[in-house]
C-alpha cells in the first residue's frame, strides 16, 4: 500500500512526488510514455523562477532524479481504472494494481490532432507535431503550419530558417500568439498567410504531398503543394478512462480549482489536466505542491 | 555491446549488409524524446541478443537521414536481410521496442 499513487510523471506529477515524499509520506507515480511529459518537447525554458536558460529534456530529467532520490518510484505503467473504496484507492494499471490512501491526478495534456483522415498514418511520412524535432527534415522544402497559437507562430518562425517556403493555415482572421512574434513572422519573405481556412485534406499516396484547404467565408477549396505539415492547433486533455471517477468539463478536463481537489475525496488533480486559465511550467509545479500536501494532509 | 555509430560510410557494411537484424535509431541532439530514448537503446545494445542496435546522428549524417525517408524523429527503423522491415516514430517504452525486433 502506497500513501499517494501519482498518475502522470510529467512536472505537476513529479513536483507532488517531491512534496508527497519530503512531508515523509511514501509516492508511486505511475507514467504510460516517458517522464518529463509535454515540457522535453522544447528546447529552451527561459520563464521558469530561477533558471535562466534550460533545455526541456535537462530541466524534466533533474526534477525526475530530484523526485526519485527523495524516494519517490516512478513505473511506466498506463493507468487505466480507478476504485473508490472509501478511504482505499485502487488504481488498476495494463500491468497490475496497486492501492493506496489518497491519488493525484497529473495526466497532463497532449497534442490536439487535425482529425482528418491520413494524419495517423502519415505521422513520421510528412506530418508532425514538433517543429524543433523535425524541420531540419525539411531544409529548402515548402511546409504548412496548422494554427494560431504561440506554438504554431513559433513553430513557423523557427521553420522559416530551414524552409523554401512555410504556409501558416489559421481558420481564424487574427493570431492568439504573442503579436511580437508575429509581427517577426510577417517581416520573413519565405512565408505565406492563409487566413479563415481549414486543411479538409492531405495528399499523398505514401507521404505528404499536399493539403487541400478550404476557406471558411468563401467555401472554395484549393490544393498547396508542401511535403510537411507541422500541427499546432493546441493541446487537449487525455482523462476519459476517468470520467465515471471525477467530474469533468466539457473539453475534458477536470474540474478543479486552485486547491486542486476534485468532487471526490481524496482524489486530487495537477497541472494541464485540470480546469484553469493559465497552463505554465510554474503552475503545474504550483499544483503539484498543492495537491501533494492537500493530499498528505488526509491521510494523517 | 554499446549502440554502432552509424554513418554513410559504414552504414552498409553495419546495416545492409549485416547477417542479424539491426534496430537502428535516427536521433538528434536538439530534440528531447530523442534524448529520452538514447539510454534505453543502449540498454538495449547491451543486453542484444540475435540481433544488433546502431544509431546515426542525423544532424550529422541528414544524407543517410533522407536517403531512408526519415522526417520525424526518434525514428526506430528495424533492418533485416537489407531491408526495412519495420518503423516506429516518436517516444516509446523498451518493451515496445524489444517488440518491433522480435
């Protein structure tokens, strides 16, 4: 029996396996992929309290050795059910179970897809999803960006380095990103805007070879040729396995407030899967800290 | 045995030309999953058996990169007899990938 199980190994879940072990209660944190989650996607934080400049992969794999060496254990299992039993915990994994007094959920956020028809098969032919992963792939290549955010500006920003041309598709008519950065975009000569537009298609018959889009005012549809696409249209929560458990809103995530406690008792939630307004480094390392001691403090 | 350091000039020799399988990871030091994978793939080098693991460092060797399509990576691409026999974009866990060598 652990005090607090941890779903997530991602900054909320290893900053409550910090606080959950320093208040000397024992944590498992149970992660399907890797440690570190959407944050060893970037290459450089430079907003965290503190550190001036930090990888991504540096900054997740410090807080995963400063989690374990406290005493947390960390397993790669995927969670997939949890039992209520009152004061009792049962969080079943593909590999097994394990109970404990009191759970965090910290399943974090993931990368929203297009949801048209070969974007799944075509992952790793011409689609991606990390512009600083994969644009050195396409040097002197035509590219499209899908999305409005900071992500996807900066994406296109970074892509105009390597790329002949970068097609940003918005299906809005203004940016959400940082108007800086998009004021640095518009001054690039090798890219193109594609406002109020949707990709309906991608082409291709064992890559990509296109996208069709279609303009949302005038209906008309029409084909670019580009042999990567790079999505950013946001991230969206992974919490259904857990929605006869704990209330959710209607995106997904779960319903929480600052005090990061859900309409169950002892059951907590951390960083990118719980409802809020401002989804950071620091505040999932904010949560983690509130839900771990909120959790500890059941259980005594 | 730890990971070959792959390159063009001993890609075939290592790869194409090899009598077991190999498991060959394209990676690169700018990317994060990418140096997440790196320690279980030496894992598994050391402790390969019946077949062998190679990785090429794309930022250095993007010939060989391109030359077998690799746009998205880590990119795990499994050798046999020559041929790419199978593929596996993005993080994955070690059984996974003890299972695209089986």
């Amino acid at each position: 029996m652990f005090d607090v199980i941890i779903v997530g190994a991602g900054p909320a879940g290893l900053s409550a396996g910090i606080y959950t072990v320093r208040s000397g209660k024992s944590a498992l944190i149970l992660e399907g992929k890797s440690y570190g989650g959407q944050i060893i996607n970037t290459p450089d934080i430079e907003n965290y309290p503190g550190i001036k400049n930090i990888s991504g992969f540096e900054f997740a794999t410090g807080l995963y050795e400063q989690a374990t060496s406290l005493g947390a254990e960390v397993k790669y299992e995927q969670a997939v059910s949890i039992e209520d039993k009152g004061d009792i915990k049962i969080v079943n994994t593909e590999q097994g179970s394990y109970e404990c007094k009191a759970v965090i959920l910290a399943t974090g956020a993931k990368n929203r897809p297009l949801g048209i028809e070969k974007e799944k098969e075509f992952v790793g032919y011409g689609i991606s999803y990390c512009a600083t992963c994969d644009g050195a792939f396409y040097r002197n290549k035509d590219v499209a960006v899908v999305g409005g955010g900071n992500t996807a500006i900066e994406d296109a920003l970074f892509l105009t380095n390597y790329c002949n041309k970068v097609y940003v598709i918005h299906r809005r008519d203004t940016f959400r990103a940082d108007p800086k950065d998009v004021e640095k975009l518009k001054s690039k000569d090798n890219v193109e805007f594609v406002m109020n537009s949707t990709v309906e298609k991608i082409l291709g018959e064992s890559s990509v070879e296109g996208i069709e889009i279609k303009d949302k005012n005038t209906k008309e549809t029409k084909n670019i040729n580009v042999s990567g696409i790079f999505v950013a249209v946001g991230q969206e929560p992974d919490n259904q396995m857990f929605s006869d458990l704990v209330e959710l809103d209607e995106s997904g995530y779960i319903i929480a407030k600052e005090d990061c406690m859900t309409n169950v008792k002892g059951i907590y939630t951390a960083g990118d899967c719980r409802t809020k307004s401002v989804r950071q480094l620091t505040t999932a390392a904010a949560d983690g800290a509130v839900a771990a001691l909120a959790a500890c403090a059941i259980i005594d | 045995m730890a990971a070959i350091v792959l390159n063009k000039d001993n890609f075939e020799a290592e790869v194409l030309n090899s009598d077991v399988p190999v498991l060959v990871d394209f990676s690169a030091s700018w990317c994060g999953p990418c140096q997440m994978i790196a320690p279980i793939i030496e894992e598994i080098a050391d402790e390969a058996e019946g077949f062998k693991v190679g990785k090429v460092e794309t930022s250095e060797e993007m010939d060989l990169a391109l030359e077998y399509k690799v746009s998205s990576i880590p990119c795990l691409v499994v050798f046999k007899g020559g041929k790419e026999v199978k593929r596996s974009v993005g993080f994955i866990q070690k059984p996974e990938i003890l299972e695209l060598v089986k």
